[in-house]
C-alpha cells in the first residue's frame, strides 16, 4: 500500500478538492490557456529574432574597431533626434555594437494639455514625487540602434515595441494593458488561482495502491475517446505540475509585492528598498577635462576585457559617475555586476557585483531567468517549452471531463422520467 495523506483518504475531502479544482478552471481556464499559449510563444523569443535578422546581429569583423568617442556621434548623425542613453559592447568581433538611445514620441493635442493640467495641481499638492516620475518615464529608451563597431554604420533601427512577440508579452502580462490596469490584474489572479489548481490537482491524482499508480503514470493510447482524454489531462498534468508551480511561483514573485517580501523572508534578508542603488557622484574638478568613456574602460582593465558584454552609461552632468554593468561569461542578463567610474579621475567610485549582493537578492535574480526557462540556456529552455506546450492540453481535456461527466449524470434522470410516463 501506498501512503496515502490524509487530505486524500476520504472520499469526503476528494470530492471537496474535486470541486475547488473544477470551479477553479472553470472561472480561469481561459486566461490560463493564453498565458500558457503566450509564454510557449516566448520561450525562444531571442533566438526567433536572431534567426530572422541575422544581419541585425552579425557583421564581417575588421582589423580595428572605431573608439566609442567616434562611434556614437558617427551612429547619432545617423538618427536625427537622438538623445543617447547607453552603448552596449559585445567582445565577440563579430557581433554589432547596440546604442540605446531616446527618440522624442510625438505627442497629440489632449496629451500636450495633460502635464499643464496635472503641473498645475502639483502646485496644489505633492509635485516633486510627480516630476521624478515623468522624467523617469521621458528617460527611458525606446529605440536600439545596430552599429557596425568597424564602420560607424547604423545597420538598422530596432524598436521592439512595434514587434509581435512584444504584443505576445504584453498579452501574456497583461492582456494588452499596462501595468496595474484592469487586464494586469486578471492575469495575476488567474496566477494564483492556477497555483490552487496544480496542488488540487496533484491531491486528486495521488493514487491509493501501487496498481493505480501505474495506471495514472502512462497514457493508455489504444483506449477509448473518454479514457484516453482523462489519460491526457491527469499523467500530463502528473508529470509537469512540479515544473509548472515552479514557473507560477516564479510569476508570483514578480508580480505581487507580498510573493516578493516572502522570498526574502524565507532567506533571512531584506528586500532592497529601490531596484537601484543611488549612484554616487564623481569628485568634481572644475579645472579638469572630464575622461572619454574608453579611457574609463581601459581603466578597468581585465574586467572589460574577459567580459562577455557590458554596458556604458555616460554621466548626466558634471558631477555624476559614469555606470558600467558587466556581464561575465556565461552570466544571466539579471546578474550584471555595476561599477560606478569617477569621470575625473577614472577611479571607482563604488560598485555593486552580483557575489556582494545578499542570498535574498541573488536568489530573486533567478527569478525571472527560471520563469522564462532562460536560466541554463538551451536544456531548459527546451524543457520550459515543452512543459508549456503540454499544458494546453489541461483546458481542453478538463471541459471535456466535465461535460462527459455531465452527460453521465442526465442518463439516468432520462430514464426515469421515461419509466414514470
């Protein structure tokens, strides 16, 4: 015999389960089936836009790449309306030079009326907290720009939010809305709730004898339509519900503030107030030049150079740092180390590596990469894929099981009826 939990071993607290389970996907199902669809969509989204646009990426390498100090101002002439905001370097030759920068939107008549409207009520009240905000939003890149690190030449002008599989992410997060809209909100319940359905779900299958369990651990496929529709939804489900609570857990975290507080809990650190440590600021010299971006590279010597990739933020003003995050290899894109250069003197300001951070924030740093199936490369991107792939089948064949199940129970009302005539 096999030991059977407690919560399993009534018929009582089976049908219980049963109903929560059912009620459950009833209520989310749907929204479950497209997150599901969107994120297998995803999985391999770098990969899709690698093979699709090769020329994007990859450029014939030369003997000598131009310095940045030339580079960005030959790509900004380029892109009429540029503002930079940060250069990305790849070691490898043969892989284009990435320049983020801010391309002002083009705002209509009611958009431009707003910050009048909401500048004055800011007098009124609290307008300091809203400035930050719109500058933060204003700040942000919005266009990346593929240059050939040889030549100067743009290649092409990247915006991915004009692509599909950036609408795909934003289905997936939040139903085409934004963050915190009405659309953010039912995804992020139906998160939940689908948590509720794996662990019902799981409490359901538990088999009571060894016999039941090797029937719940394979597909009978020579079985009849009803048999084999079950066979589908409970060993599918048996053998990617470890993985699939892992990838709801991982949603969880980084969608609810409480999710987020009890990792760190659970770790024994503090979770960070700001995602960003406040850069510190340069020793200003009003004298002295400030030094070229390559100069504070070349300063960091092995750092720069056994790099995979990094980037270079140049400072904002006279008395701002330059902000250098590098990837080492084989690093994720959530684990960079930062590094704050004074832009005077070329000497570290401060810094931020991954290995200095807490047990609490490097953990959360795998978050992402384990949600998305990007945390050891291609193995578990497969996984995550198929895992996502096979979870479709749960919807389908759990609407199928319920209305088999309701034919089932109308039979014998009919006869009666018919009896009774």
């Amino acid at each position: 015999m096999l030991c059977v939990p407690v919560f399993a071993d009534t018929a009582a607290m089976k049908i219980f389960f049963r109903t929560i389970h059912l009620y459950l996907s009833l209520a989310a199902g749907i929204i479950i089936f497209c997150s599901c669809f969107t994120g297998t969509m995803l999985v391999f989204e770098k990969e899709i836009q690698h093979a699709l646009h090769p020329q994007r990426y990859s450029i014939k390498p030369q003997e000598t790449r131009m310095t940045l100090a030339n580079l960005v101002p030959e790509a900004l002439k380029q892109v009429p309306r540029a503002k930079l905001s940060s250069v990305m370097v790849y070691n490898d030759p043969v892989r284009a030079t990435e320049i983020a920068v801010i391309i002002p939107e083009k705002k209509n008549k009611k958009d431009a009326e707003q910050p009048a409207l909401k500048t004055e009520k800011s007098k009124k009240g609290n307008g300091h907290d809203h400035k930050d905000k719109k500058l933060k939003a204003d700040e942000k890149p919005n266009l990346t720009l593929f240059v050939n690190p040889y030549t100067g030449q743009v290649i092409e002008q990247f915006n991915r939010r004009q692509t599909f599989l950036y609408k795909v992410e934003m289905f997936h997060r939040f139903l085409l809305g934004a963050k915190n809209s009405f659309g953010d909100w039912v995804v992020s319940l139906s998160t939940l709730i689908f948590l509720f359905i794996l662990i019902t779900g799981v409490i359901l299958w538990w088999p009571k004898t060894k016999a039941i369990m090797r029937q719940r651990l394979k597909i009978k496929w020579d079985g009849s339509v009803k048999r084999l529709t079950h066979d589908l939804h409970i060993v599918t489900g048996f053998y990617t519900s470890v993985f699939l609570i892992v990838v709801v857990l991982t949603g969880l975290i980084m969608t609810f503030k409480w999710a987020n507080v009890t990792l760190f809990a659970i770790l024994g650190s503090k979770p960070p107030v700001k995602e960003q440590p406040k850069a510190p600021l340069s020793v200003y010299k009003p004298n002295t030049a400030a030094l070229s971006a390559d100069a504070v590279l070349a300063g960091m010597g092995k750092t720069i150079a056994t790099a995979e990739y990094y980037s270079v933020r140049l400072p904002r003003d006279s008395s701002a740092t330059y902000t250098v995050n590098v990837w080492p290899k084989g690093a994720l894109e959530t684990t960079a180390d930062i590094y704050y250069i004074d832009q005077y003197s070329g000497s570290l300001a401060g810094s931020q590596t991954f290995a200095s951070k807490s047990l609490g924030q490097r953990v959360r740093a795998f978050v992402k990469p384990v949600h998305t199936g990007a945390v050891y490369g291609l193995p578990t991107q497969i996984i995550s894929f198929v895992v996502c792939a096979l979870s479709l089948i749960f919807p389908v064949t759990g609407v199928m099981m319920w209305l088999n199940r309701i034919k089932k129970k109308k039979k014998p009302l009919a006869k009666k009826v018919v009896v009774a005539a």
